[in-house]
C-alpha cells in the first residue's frame, strides 16, 4: 500500500519542482530509478532515513543544490559520489 502511494505521489506530481523529499520509515526497499532522480534538479534536502534501502542511485550525485542527505537507518552497502553538490551534508547511519 505505502509503496503504491509513493508511486501515485511520483506520478502526479512535477518532479523537478520538488525542493524538499522525505519518505522516512516507510519501509522502502526501493528508491527511483535513475532517470527519475534526474528529474530533481532543484532538491535541496533528501531525507530516507530508516527504511530498508540496500542502495542509492548514483545520479544523485548529480544534483547540484542538494545541500543535505539524511539516509540514516538503512542497509546501504555505499553512496553515490557527490561531487557535483557544492556544499553537501550527509547524515549516514547503516544498520546491518
């Protein structure tokens, strides 16, 4: 059901508009595709914190004004690189 939500929510709204994402404990095995992130080019603040992501899609490396990722409380084996943010805080805590 949360994940039918979140798709309904991606495919009803303008994606490169969005400035602020929080999807925190939810569950999420799964984020976007990377086509989809390429979408955000104007997210500043991303926050997935305490789901059951294995994994991040590298082009989230991409987006120049991310300012702050909070990805703490998941399974992540490894981030994207994020060079391309200017001035980027990453909040990480893995759980195994």
């Amino acid at each position: 059901m949360i994940v039918i939500v979140v798709v309904f929510f991606f495919s009803c709204c303008m994606l490169s508009q969005l400035h602020f994402f929080t999807v925190e404990y939810f569950r999420l095995c799964y984020f976007l595709q990377n086509s989809e992130v390429k979408k955000l080019t104007k997210l500043e603040e991303l926050n997935v914190s305490g789901n059951q992501l294995t994994s991040l899609p590298p082009s989230l490396g991409c987006l120049t004004k991310l300012a702050v990722v909070r990805v703490h409380s998941n399974r992540l084996h490894s981030l994207p690189s994020f060079r391309d943010a200017a001035s980027l805080h990453v909040s990480v805590f893995c759980m195994l």
